[in-house]
C-alpha cells in the first residue's frame, strides 16, 4: 500500500519541484529614472529638432541643468537578477 502511494506521488513531487526550480530562474528586472528607446532617440537630430519635438519623442527630461535651462539629462538604468547572482546592469 505504501509503495503504490509513493509511487504515484513521486512524479507528481518532481514535477512540482521542476516547476519551483524554473520559477526561481525567472529574472527579476527593475528600471529605475528613464530608459530612453533608440529608435525614439533616432527622431530626434541636434540642431534641428524643437524641444516640444523632444519631449514628444522622449518624455519629459529626468533634470534639466541649473545653469542652462537648454541642457537636458535623461538617466536610467535597468537592472536585471537571476535568483541569488550579482545583478546584470
């Protein structure tokens, strides 16, 4: 009686423990400021394009710098962690 027991609830433990294991190699991903895509970077040419045009493309700037309102910064950083390793920035 207990072999047939533990015989049917063997495959059902290993498959529940692949599950759990597979689960725990899923990234954890955290984005922090503004992540700015390439292609949007790419509408916007120096010179010529205006600062509504930038903000349209971009977004508002992360900082704009103290002593020149026409200087804008955008940061950001994406950090992605498997499980317990060092996070990939």
């Amino acid at each position: 009686m207990m072999t047939t027991m533990i015989r049917r609830f063997t495959p059902l433990a290993l498959i529940a423990l692949t599950l759990v294991s597979l689960g725990a190699c899923t990234p954890t991903v955290a984005n922090r400021g503004q992540i700015v895509d390439p292609e949007k970077l790419a509408e916007v040419t120096a010179g010529t394009s205006s600062r509504e045009d930038v903000v349209r493309a971009l977004g508002s700037p992360t900082q704009v710098s103290t002593f020149d309102e026409k200087v804008w910064y955008y940061f950001g950083r994406s950090t992605k962690q498997y499980s317990f390793f060092t996070p990939e920035v």
